[in-house]
C-alpha cells in the first residue's frame, strides 16, 4: 500500500486487514478482498487501484481504547 502497483515488484498482495481491540478481542474493523477475485471474469476491467483505500470513521470512543492490534 506504499507503492504503486506496478512499483510492487514482489508481487506482495495483501488480502485482508483486521483492527481489534486487544484487551476484549472485539473486533472493530475488518476488510477481505472478495475471494477467486483472480479468476473472475468481471475482474479483469476492476481498477486495482480501487481497493488500495480504506476510509476509517471510528467513534470517539476508540481513542480511549489502551490497546489496538492490526493483523
């Protein structure tokens, strides 16, 4: 995600995203990229650009969480 995609000369894929909290183990965020999205026809004319952005729209609550993981 700080690369292009045509600069992701290892062809590194990331294809899913996690934010939890921690200390309960709540999750508070997850993303997944639709599976077979390879092997799909309609893929082909997809942006690949278009899933590289994630808006985040937390309450104000999780600033007061003590610990947040991300895998």
């Amino acid at each position: 995600y700080l690369c292009k995609p045509e600069e992701n000369i290892y062809n590194i894929d990331f294809i899913r995203f996690k934010i939890r909290d921690m200390e309960t183990g709540t999750v508070l965020f997850e993303i997944a990229k639709p599976p077979n999205m390879e092997e799909d026809e309609e893929a082909r004319d997809v942006d690949l650009s278009a899933g590289r952005f994630v808006r985040y729209q937390f309450t104000p609550a999780f600033l007061r969480l003590r610990t947040v993981g991300a895998t």
